[in-house]
C-alpha cells in the first residue's frame, strides 16, 4: 500500500508579529478561512487512489490545485492541531511567544490548548488504523504541524517512509509504504 501525505499550499494570510491573545486567535482563525496562493506542486502520483483532505478548506483547495476536480474525502482526523492562545494578557506579545508557548502547552497536554498531544496521537491512529482497514492506496492532503506526529505513528505502524519527518514546505510530501498483504 502507498499513501502520499502532502502539506497543503501556502496561504494567503499572514499573522500579526506583535499581537495580544485576542488579536492572535483572530488571526489564527482567519488563517484556517483564508485561500491558499498559487503555487507548483511536485508531489508524487497515484494511480487509482483514495483522496483525504481535512475539513480546513486550504487541504481541499490544494488538493484541487494539484489533482483535479474528483471526489475528495474530508476528515477531521486530518485536521491541524487547533491552537489557542497560551495566556491572559493585554498585552502584545511577538509571534514566536504565541506559537512556541502554545506547542508547549500542546506537548504536555495543558488543558489551555483545545488539543494535548495525547489527543493529537489518537487522531492520528484512528486515521491509520482506517487506512489499514482499507488496505488502499492513498493521497492525504494536512497540515505541517499534525503531519509531523502522523508520520511519526505511521512509522510505529509499520510503515517506511520515504522524506522528511519534520519541517516541511508548504506542498512538500512525503511517502510512505506497508506491505499488507
């Protein structure tokens, strides 16, 4: 079985680099509605696939701009992980606090974050486990920050994976292969 695991496009938003909480989940969410920028996609093709997109509309959006117009199953097991301000404060706090704070928070399961790793984990296994089940091959179009814990429970799976494991482009992909015969 293959399965391409793809970060969507990039999108056309950009956050604040100096912001209160209330300013960095606005542009957070704004973010998640924002369109993705054109852009070439060099991604591996496969024949006769299965397509999963998340429920954010830039994985559906890239997923179009690279493979067409088919039928694309959304999921939220894709999701990004949702990410929320880390404290309470008036006042303005640059970017990196926001973003390094609030992953922090996510790795020891703070019940600040709407998602701990734990979470994220489950997720992740529960989208495996369906691909196993279904024993097909597979385009899955996600998100930087959840591809990284996807791939790393693909590969206690059982799968090899061929690219990086963290850190990646938007529309950079990885793939990934298991025997299951």
């Amino acid at each position: 079985m293959k399965v391409v695991i793809i970060r969507h496009g990039e999108v056309d938003h950009k956050i604040r680099e100096w912001c209160n909480p209330k300013e960095y989940e606005e542009d957070v969410k704004a973010y998640d509605l924002a369109p993705i920028l054109p852009m070439n996609y060099e991604v591996p093709q496969v024949d006769h696939a299965t397509y999963y997109v998340s429920m954010l509309p830039r994985t559906l959006a890239t997923a179009k701009a690279i493979f067409g117009e088919r039928e694309y199953i959304a999921t939220e097991l894709l999701n990004e992980v949702p990410i929320a301000a880390s404290i309470r404060t008036k006042l303005r706090l640059p970017l990196a606090f926001w973003s390094i704070s609030a992953r922090l928070q996510w790795l020891f399961n703070s019940k600040r974050q709407k998602e701990g790793k734990r979470d994220t984990v489950i997720r992740a296994n529960r989208f495996i486990d369906d691909l196993l089940e279904k024993k097909e091959d597979c385009v899955v179009v996600t998100h930087g920050f959840f591809m990284i814990t996807l791939l790393s429970e693909m590969r206690k799976s059982g799968f090899t994976l061929k690219g990086k494991s963290a850190g990646f482009s938007n529309g950079e992909s990885v793939e990934g292969y298991i025997d299951i015969r």
